[in-house]
C-alpha cells in the first residue's frame, strides 16, 4: 500500500491483532462480507492509537439486535459460465474446470430462554452467528515447460533427438546442444547407460512425459492444467451483553478450516512458471482459531474505557499425500548426499534463468514433524486498553497494548539436497538436462538438519492522542507512541548466534564455529541476539483547516512516525543448534556420495548483528487539498509520500560478509576463474573455514512520493468514485552486487507509475407502475469497477538481468566462459548484460524490450549495470460489473438476485505470463549475439470473463 514495506501493515478484527507473524501479511481471520458490519483500510494515518501501521486494515464483526435478522445465502461460480482464456485457446485446451459453491448463512437477536422472564425486554444479551462453507474446485493456471524426450532419459542426446523438443524451446532459443568437451565422452551425443548416474536418472524419470507439440505451442512440449479440490469453512459467533446502561461487553469468535492442495511445491514457485508438478501433492490442513473481547465503561458522557483482549491461534501441517513417490530408497536412487543425514526425499532440482530444465521442487523439512510434516505453529495474545476523556475542546486518547507472538515451525533447509543445473557451469555438459542425468551440478547445497525455529516476541507500547478543535476552521491531532519491541528470541534456550570477529581463530576447526557465540554458549549473548532499546518514540501529527470558513475549500496534512517489529526470521538459529550447511560448486552426485560425512566442511553459517539496536521504521506524510464541486461531488488532490529506514537486510547487500573479494581471481597462475576449485575459491575468503554467511542487520531503504487525485459523488442514485495515482517507488532492488548497498538501488519491481480506477454504483429507477411487472423491472441496480494501470518493472521482475543465460558463450580473446568469475574474479557481483542503448520498446508489434541494446561483456571489468534502467512491460486494464434486485416478499422478508461478471468485456491483454520465455535473454555462443528472436515481445495475452451468480434471502 503506498509503497510500503510489508512490516508496515497492520491487520485486526474486533480490535485484535489477526496478521500471520511469518510474513505480517494473510490474515487467519477472512473479513466475509456477510459477517461483518464494518471494514475500513487507512493507508495515510496519523493516529497515535494504532499499533504498526500506516497500513492499517481493521474490520468489526456483525452484532445482534432487538430483533432477530439473518439470512442464508449461496454463491456460485461454474466455468460452464466463464470464457476460456486465451493461452488456453492457443494450445487446445478447455476452459479449466474450476468450481466455487459457498453456501452460507447467518441470524442474530437477542438471546431469549423460554419460559423465564431473562431478557425480555430485549436490551441486555444478544447473539450473531454465522456459517460459510467454501466447495471450490481450483486450477493451477497452465503449466508450460521442457521436459525430456523419451531418447533423452535413456541418454540419447543426439542432435537428430534433441530436435524433437523443437525449433526453440522453452528458452526461447534452439534446443541446447552437447558442448565440445561432452561430445568428445560421449560421441554422436549418447551417454552410455554405465554413465547415466543412477539418483540423475530417477530424478529425470519422475518429469512428466511431452503431451504436446513445441512447434505449435511456443517451444513447449508438455502443457497441463491440473485441477484440485481445496475445500473450507469459516464460522463466527458473537456475544453482546449489556452488563448495564454504561457498562457493554461482546465477544467474538472464529474458526477456519481447510484443505489445501500444493501439486507443484509448496508456499512459492521457484522460476515462476518453468516448474512441473511434484511428484506428489502436499495436503496443508490449515485451522486457526480467533476469540476477541472487549469490555467498555462509560464513567461520565466525557471519560470512556475500552479494554480489549485478543487470542489467535493457526496451523499450518504439511504433508506429502503419498510420501512413496519421492523417497528415493523407494526409486532407486541410492544417493546419501554430504552429511548422510537419512533424509530420504528425493534432492530439489532447480536451474538459473534461460535453462530448458523445469523445476522440480520442495525443500526438506517434512522429515522434521512426524505425521504434521513441514508444520507451522502461531499464537498472538494480545492485550489493550484505552481510556478517552472530553476536555473542552479536545478529545484526548491514552492507552497501553501488549502482544505476545509466538511461530514454530521446523526449518525448511534442503535437508534433501538442492541441485541447480546449469549449461553455464564449469563442468557442464552444454544441456541441462544431460547433467542432471549424469550427475553433473552447477551448484549443490545441503544442510545437517532442520532444527525446531520456535521463537517468540513481546511488544509493550503506549500512546497519548489529542484531536484538538483550536477553533472552527482549524483542527489539530496530535500524537506519540512510544514502543518497546523485543527482539525474536529463542524459546528452545539455543538463543540466536552472532560474530565476534575479536574470538575467531583461524587455526580453529569449522566445525567449532570459531568467533560464533549464541546464549548456551555464552550466557552474556542475549537468547535474541540483538540488543534492543527500552523505547522507541513514534511523533505523528496532523492538521485540517477549512481555507474559507465555508466547509467547501479543506487543506489536510500529517507526517508520522511507525515502527513496526521485523516479520518473523531464523537467522543465526542453526549455527546454535548445531546445523551444518553447505554449498559446493561444480560437483557430481557420484563426488557428494563419496565424501565422508563432516570431511571437509566449509560451513555456511550465519549470526545475527549483536551491536545493533534499530528497528524499522516508515516516515510517512501527506498534503491533501479538498474542494466542494458542483454535482454534489468532492475533488482532493493529494501529495503522499514516504521513506522506509533499517528495514531488516536479511542475505542482501551489506548483510553477507566473507565474500571472496572482487577480481581474487584474476591473480597469475589460476587459469580460467571458472575452473577454480571449491578449495582455491575458498581459499581468497578472508576467515578461513567458513563460506558465505549471513549477519542479519537493519539497513535496507526504500521510498515512495506520489500525486493522488479523487473525485467522489456519493448523493441520489448515482455514486460515484474516481481516483487517479502518479507514484515512483525506489529502494534496494535485488543483490547483484553484494558488496556494496546502494549499488542495489533503483526503481522496485512492483513500480507502477499511472493507476487510475473507477467505482460506480447507479440506481436503475422504476419502469413500470405496473406491481407484478414492477416487482421484476424496477429496483435494479448497476454497479461496477474499472482499473487501468501502466505495466510494472520487467527488468526488476527478472532480476536487472532478463534471466540472462549466456549459453556456453566464452570471450573471444582467453576463451574462458563468460561469467561473474571471468568478469568480476567472483561470486559475489551477479554477471550483468551490458546496455548499449535505452531498452524501453524497441518498434515492434507489441514490442516491449529492445533487445538489440543488451550485449555480453567482452572480457574481465566489462560488466553490466547492477540495476537496469526501469523498463515497463505491457499496460493492465480489467472491467468488473455487478447487477442485482431485491425482490420484497414481505415487510421483513426480501430475496436479493446478484450476477457479477468479472472482466465482462472478456479482454484478454498482451503479457508476459508466468515463465515465459520471451523475457529469457538468450545468447548464441558462436556470434555472441541475441538468439531469442522473440525477446521483449508479447506473444501471448491472458484474461478472461469470469461470472458469479448469488441467491440471498433476508429476514
């Protein structure tokens, strides 16, 4: 919202906190529309009395009354009534099968016990209920990739076979062919079956089979679309008690069930849409519960108290439905991996951008929770309490909160092994798929085990609020918040690592983890690592001044501070418990099985910053000025705008340390920087034992100005709402260089610069004077929602490097592999294009990237700008419409009639779906020059009419 930090939003029902603590953002609690009277989004707020912030979303829950009201409902959607997309028109599909039915209803009144006088005046205990059941019927989207041909999982990767997946690929580019040095192993392109690794072929054997034409579906030869069933169901109770004229009490509870299916991988896909079905489903049987209550006092018409109390529970276990199909004792793969761990999950298979191999993906962890699987536990305890007093003529607020925040969760480390396979790699066989199965990774990683993450948080605040009429033009609020947030701690008495560089010893085995110190080994070591501060004091104050005294000319304005604590992380927690990790470079399968468990760590470790003691924080301000029109109508035309500080740099730039330095390998003697061993690599880091590793510190930034302008009509038949947004968001954007902040700051990927939306809502009127005619013609009403906004960054969406894949390519002088080793003498400054020329557009039909103003670096030094130059893709535009009638069928009775066509124009726009390779940037090794023809043009549109129809009946 506004272009803030996710930290910054806050999410509460009833008044108590219902955001999940693992990223700050789902919400346990779903505001349904049908059971709550009251939802409100701030989004510019400068109110002392709210927790977080300036995102604020708050909802309340519907209340019973005198009498009793309710309704029961159903909502429907059928793709019978939808339109097939267009992506599935392309490739011959239907329209995916998707279903919802949500059946609900709700009542509410007052809580009568026949035959006793209790309550009969109705004005002491009230009740609401509410039920919904969700029976939906999902699809996943059109999954698109590259899969092997039958010839190559039995080793044949001839050209004559290879040119079977087409005359490009899912790369955008012509099938990759066996490199010189594979050829020679392997002559005519056939690995012999004594070659083929016997945990690569296993792997390779669980892609699907090819189920299409490439030729005649973009490069694709396996296109799907899976449908699951993911069912649920929300329930919420309330209870209103008039303890006595002054005195009112409710409370609220909630529960939420489901199961939710995860046929590709769980939580997040790896590569976007190049990624194929797990071999298994993951069944995640999600339950939350959520109880609020509040306890109001009025001592006198101008002193209140509220007191609030909040307790949420979710969980999330997470299984494998058939455990079977990746267990690699089961396959046939007899791989142990480096730390011999017993995990018996098949190993991850990924691939950097351009490459033709689909992912294949799940981390490890499901070991780590029995029957649960990969589980997540939270618990958020809240407790507040507000006092309001009338004073003349301000109105003061005072009030002290509490939260206790809980998450436990087993790690989610590649216990089973992560491969990336690459064509890029120095051992690479040119294909990636021939390396994976003959073994051959470009990177592999590996942790010991997945440790038990269960931390917890306490947050004390207290604010004082003042919303002053100074006269009668001018109002003043003013505030301060003044917080005490605790750091993550660990509740299993490990405590959190941090780095003591002054107790490292070179000499020192890795595994003794030299310089790392956490709270069980030394009790002076926080169990949270961090230091924290005992107050951090949050100003916010805002103004409203009627220009002319005439209410029609208002200047509004505010700037504010909030902190907020960091979301939920677990860095530093495995060096504690004792987790090993490792990253080995250029490696085989058959090399890992080989290497005695613990020979030769090299620890991938991290620590937290045990001297720092900052919190995030947002500025946010805004300067808005309000004008009466004429239509009955209201014109504001704001500045808003905000800068975001010591946000939590968590494996960015600045927050990785013992880094090989840049151009270590370019001294004499080396050779080619990418056949170094893992042993040289390693060997220019300046603490001796360790990798890479991580200090979790405060230092990200980011900030957001925009111009906002609204014209709101809200009077008769006619509502109206227009609003038009011109905005620049800029901050830390990637890690291409991780050396050095503010070398990664640039424009972020989700910079929309025009956002124009439109609301309506029209009153048909009457047609007919007739009264059965009436009944069906009149009363009908039009509403609807229209959105237009310009495309978002592609170069930031593709990490300021369009998944750049330079194919084998080498420099023309040394004939070493360009790469960040052979351009940069390390890993640590990504390998950037080089940009010859403004990239936006290009001339062609629908052409949005000029491909022709990317080329290769030319040798060491030469590379490419860490942070492209913004280049926006395809433009969004979607229309919804809405038309619904009461039908009275009695003074208290009445049946409402909803249909809702969801993009009702049914038109599909230009884009760059998920995984397309048209945003691949794609070299030939020959001429070194672009051999996506392709690139930057929008092929493919997506978007279609979606229509949902409601029968709800009122009493």
């Amino acid at each position: 919202m506004n272009g803030q930090p996710g930290g910054s939003l806050d999410i509460t029902a009833d008044g108590s906190h219902v955001s999940d603590p693992g990223c700050n953002c789902a919400t346990p609690v779903n505001p349904n529309t049908d059971m709550i009277q009251e939802f409100k989004v701030l989004t510019s707020n400068f109110s002392a009395e709210n927790s977080k912030g300036p995102a604020v979303v708050s909802s309340v829950s519907k209340a019973g009354g005198r009498d009793f009201h309710g309704g029961a409902y159903m909502y429907a959607r059928h793709y019978s009534m939808n339109s097939n997309g267009w992506v599935n028109n392309r490739f011959g599909l239907e329209r995916p099968q998707n279903r919802y039915f949500f059946p609900g209803g709700n009542i509410g009144g007052p809580v009568l016990i026949p035959g006793t006088k209790f309550n009969k005046n109705r004005d002491k205990l009230f009740f609401f209920t509410g039920y919904e059941h969700y029976f939906q019927r999902l699809d996943t989207g059109v999954l698109r990739a590259t899969v092997p041909t039958d010839g190559m999982r039995g080793g044949n990767y001839s050209p004559g076979e290879l040119a079977k997946l087409g005359n490009v690929t899912s790369t955008g580019a012509a099938p990759s062919q066996l490199n010189a040095d594979a050829l020679a192993l392997f002559p005519g392109g056939i690995i012999p079956a004594s070659r083929i690794d016997k945990t690569g072929s296993a792997i390779t054997n669980l892609y699907p089979k090819a189920n299409a034409n490439p030729n005649a579906n973009g490069g694709y030869n396996y296109v799907d679309q899976l449908v699951f069933d993911q069912n649920s169901i929300q329930s919420l109770s309330r209870v209103d008690y008039s303890i006595s004229d002054n005195t009112k009490l409710f409370v609220r509870y909630n529960v939420q069930a489901e199961t939710q299916r995860f046929p590709v991988s769980l939580w997040w896909r790896p590569q976007g849409g190049n990624s194929v079905p797990y071999p298994t489903s993951i069944l995640g049987k999600n339950r939350s519960h959520s109880v609020s209550a509040s306890l109001t006092h009025v001592f006198s018409p101008t002193l209140t108290n509220e007191f609030v109390f909040g307790y949420t529970y979710i969980t999330f276990p997470n299984s494998f439905e058939d455990p079977g199909k990746v267990d690699r004792t089961k396959l046939g793969a007899p791989f142990k991996g480096l730390f011999k761990n017993g995990v018996t999950q098949l190993p991850a298979a990924l691939s950097w951008g351009g490459q033709e191999l689909a992912g294949m993906f799940n981390p490890g962890g499901f070991e780590a929770g029995g029957t649960r699987g990969l589980f997540a536990d939270k618990y958020l305890p809240t407790i507040s309490n507000n006092i309001s007093k009338v004073w003349g003529t301000h109105t003061v607020k005072m009030g002290g909160f509490y939260e206790y925040i809980i998450n436990n969760q087993p790690a989610n480390d590649y216990t089973n092994g992560l491969g990336i396979f690459a064509n890029t790699g120095g051992n690479s066989s040119g294909n990636s798929y021939a390396d994976l199965l003959t073994g051959r990774t470009a990177s592999y990683e590996e942790a010991s085990f997945n440790r038990l993450n269960n931390i917890g948080v306490h947050i004390f605040e207290g604010f004082v609020q003042d919303s002053w009429k100074v006269n009668r033009r001018l109002t003043l609020d003013l505030g301060l918040r003044i917080s005490h947030y605790g750091r993550w701690y660990d509740r299993e008495g490990f405590g959190f690592s941090i780095f003591d560089q002054s107790k490292y010893n070179a000499n020192a085995l890795p595994t003794d983890y030299s310089g790392f110190l956490w709270n069980k080994r030394d009790s002076s070591v926080p169990l949270a690592g961090f230091k924290t501060r005992a107050a951090f004091f949050a100003p916010r104050v805002g103004a409203a001044y009627d220009l002319f005294g005439t209410g029609k000319t208002v200047l509004r304005g505010g700037w504010g501070r909030f902190y907020y604590p960091t979301p939920q992380f677990t860095t530093g927690l495995a060096v504690s418990a004792g987790v090993k990790r490792r990253v080995v470079g250029n490696t085989t399968f058959a090399d890992i099985d080989n290497t005695p468990a613990g020979a030769g760590d090299r620890l991938g470790v991290a620590a937290v910053d045990g001297k720092s003691d900052n919190n995030p924080y947002t500025d946010s301000y805004s300067f808005t000025v309000a004008q009466r029109l004429p239509f009955a109508s209201l014109m504001e035309v704001a500045y808003v705008g905000n800068r975001s500080r010591n946000q939590l740099n968590n494996g960015g730039p600045g927050s990785v340390t013992n880094l090989v330095p840049a151009g270590a390998l370019f001294r004499p003697g080396l050779g080619n920087p990418q056949s170094v061993s893992q042993d040289t690599y390693d060997s220019f880091r300046p603490l001796k034992g360790f990798q890479d590793f991580t200090t979790a510190t405060f230092g990200l930034y980011q900030n957001y100005n925009s111009m906002q302008v609204t014209w709101v009509r809200t009077k008769g038949r006619y509502n109206l709402n227009m609003n038009y947004t011109w905005s620049k968001s800029l901050g830390i954007n990637g890690t291409g260089d991780l050396f050095n902040v503010a070398n990664n700051y640039g424009v972020m990927p989700g910079d929309r610069r025009h956002l124009f939306n439109a609301a309506y809502s029209i009153e048909m009127g009457n047609f007919s004077r007739n009264k059965i005619a009436g009944g069906f013609v009149n009363g009908w009403q039009l509403s609807g929602i229209s959105q237009v906004q310009s495309g978002i960054n592609l170069a930031g969406n593709t990490g300021n490097n369009f998944n750049l894949n330079v194919n084998g390519a080498t420099f023309a002088n040394s004939g070493y592999l360009i790469s960040a080793r052979s351009v940069s003498g390390t890993d640590s400054i990504a390998l950037r294009p080089k940009v010859t020329c403004t990239a936006q557009g290009g001339g062609g039909n629908n052409q949005f990237v000029n491909g022709s103003c990317f080329a290769l670096p030319t040798g060491p030094g030469d590379n490419g700008p860490t942070v492209m130059a913004p280049v926006y893709g395809p433009a969004f535009m979607n229309h919804d419409l809405g038309l619904f009638k009461n039908f009275q069928l009695s003074e208290s009775k009445k049946l409402q009639f909803r249909f809702n066509a969801y993009n009702f124009l049914n038109h599909p726009l230009w884009s760059f779906n998920g995984g397309s390779s048209n945003l691949n940037l794609i070299f030939d090794p020959q001429t070194r020059k672009l051999s996506n023809q392709n690139f930057g043009i929008a092929t493919e549109k997506q978007g279609r009419r979606i229509v949902q129809l409601a029968l709800k009946f009122y009493f």
